[in-house]
C-alpha cells in the first residue's frame, strides 16, 4: 500500500478512498484544483461507477493496480 496524491492515480489503480471498500479507477480528470475519479468497487458486481470528487493534493491509498 501506498499513499499517493489524488492527480497521480492512473486508470486501473486500485485504491481506499474513505471506507475500507477497496475500488478500481476506472477514469480520471483533473480539473481546476480538483480530481474526479469513477470508480467500481473490487470484487463486487456495480452496474454504474461511483463518482468522486477531491481536492487534487489529497492522500489516497493505493492498494496496487488491477495488473497485480
């Protein structure tokens, strides 16, 4: 695990937001200060991504990415 700032996840990572659900990042952007991240969580059946909207220099924890 480690914690990076939000703008520097890529799609795939896998990654702890606020709850200790771990999701995969499906897409990324980053726009006037703030990152929003789709996201579907890992090992569980979602229909749609849940949005995410950060400040941009905000600690995530990655957990790894999907390739791992």
């Amino acid at each position: 695990m480690d914690q990076v700032v939000a703008s520097e996840l890529s799609p795939g990572d896998v990654v702890r937001v606020d709850d200790p659900q771990a999701h995969r990042v499906e897409r990324i952007l980053i726009a006037d200060g703030q990152v929003v991240l789709e996201l579907r969580p890992v090992g569980l059946a979602a229909p749609d991504p849940v949005r995410v909207r950060l400040p941009a220099g905000r600690l995530i924890d990655r957990l790894g990415t999907s390739h791992d």
